[in-house]
C-alpha cells in the first residue's frame, strides 16, 4: 500500500484534495442510510479547529476567529501544555502530518490529517469534549463513531496504537487520555471497509471532483 506524506497542508488545501477522508465517509454513510442531512454545528467546528491550531502549530497562526470563545481555546491548550506527559509527547513527535494513501480492499485514493504521530508507530488525536469524566467521554467515543477514526487514521501509515487526547471544556485542567483497544480498532476498520466498498459499487464521484 503506497503512502505519500504531505507535512503542510492549509485546511483548505487538505480538504480541496479529492480524495476521500474519514469525514467524507461520514457524509456519505448519512446518505446510504438516507438519513437527513444536517447542518454541521459550525462554531464547535471552528472551535475544535482553533485548539488544534493552537496546541500543534503555534507559532504558524495569526489569530484566533472572533466568532470563537477565544480565552476558552487558550485556556484547554495551556492545559495541554501543562501536562507534562503531553509537553514531552509535542517535543518527540510528528504534528499535523498530511497522509495520501490508498485503500487496500478497493484501491479507493485516500486522504488523512494525522494530529500527532509518535516514532511512526502511535497516533494521538485530540478532542475537545464537554465530557468532565472519563466515563462520559468513552460514552461519547461510542456514540460519534469514533472506532472508524481511529482505524482509517491508524491504516494510514500502518501504525500500531491509537491514543484519545480529551480536553474538558466542563472540568478546568482536565485531560483525558485513552488508548483504543484491538476490539475497537477492528470495529472501525470494518466499518470504513465496508463504506468504502458501497462508494466503490455505486461508482460515487471523489470528492470534489463532481461536477
């Protein structure tokens, strides 16, 4: 499976790409199942984006979008820079690695932006959650979907581990770190598998690439 690593990319450009990505996949999983389609909530989106930013690429942003509570995305990134765990494991790693690769079942171009990748082995992506327990936040890995995240991400470079990197937005200074178990990984690259087989039999046009 031959993978070409892209280290910058704008947003912009990684999603201009046509190619298909795990969020696309969640797009079209809504269509196969004719669910309705829903607006994506917006300012969480640009919130999660802008703590991203700021934790793995901060001396690359400009500013903050106003339309986000920005003392809230410095407070969660300050929290991951605090703990130390996680101050070693932005110094030792790979950040915000752009990865071109293509599926091995239906040979389908695809696309993955990789938050953090650790000896090129482990995969850590981060999350924001309202969650204030680790509890809740393993009920709301389940309810988003999140095995097949971390299968696509993990099959992308053929890494071995996957680690949840949680920033509560409801318990100050709290940071959840879970490892997804075999059992998960093989749900979602299932899961992923699967969708992109119906992508393929139903000859679905890449992503931005319909005219």
């Amino acid at each position: 499976m031959k993978k070409i690593k892209i280290k910058k990319l704008t947003n912009d450009e990684y999603r201009a790409l046509p190619r298909i990505s795990n969020s696309d996949l969640g797009d079209f999983e809504d269509l196969v199942f004719n669910r309705p389609k829903c607006e994506k909530p917006l300012a969480a989106f640009s919130f999660g984006t802008a703590v991203h930013e700021l934790i793995l690429e901060p001396k690359t942003i400009e500013k903050l979008p106003q339309e986000v509570d920005i003392a809230k995305v410095q407070t969660l990134a300050k929290t991951f820079w605090n703990t130390p765990k996680l101050k070693w494991l932005l110094r030792f790693s790979r950040k915000e690695e752009v990865v071109l690769w293509t599926c091995p079942v239906t040979g389908l171009p695809l696309k993955s932006k990789l938050d953090i990748i650790l000896k090129g082995r482990t995969v850590y992506d981060i999350k924001t959650t309202s969650a204030s327990s680790i509890e809740q936040f393993t009920r709301s890995v389940l309810m988003y979907g999140y095995d097949r995240q971390a299968a696509f991400y993990l099959d992308s470079i053929g890494a071995k581990r996957f680690f949840f990197i949680a920033l509560s937005k409801t318990k100050k200074d709290t940071v959840f770190v879970m490892e997804a178990d075999s059992s998960f990984i093989e749900s979602g690259r299932k899961k992923y598998r699967k969708l992109l087989s119906v992508w393929k039999q139903r000859n679905q046009p890449l992503p931005n690439t319909a005219i």
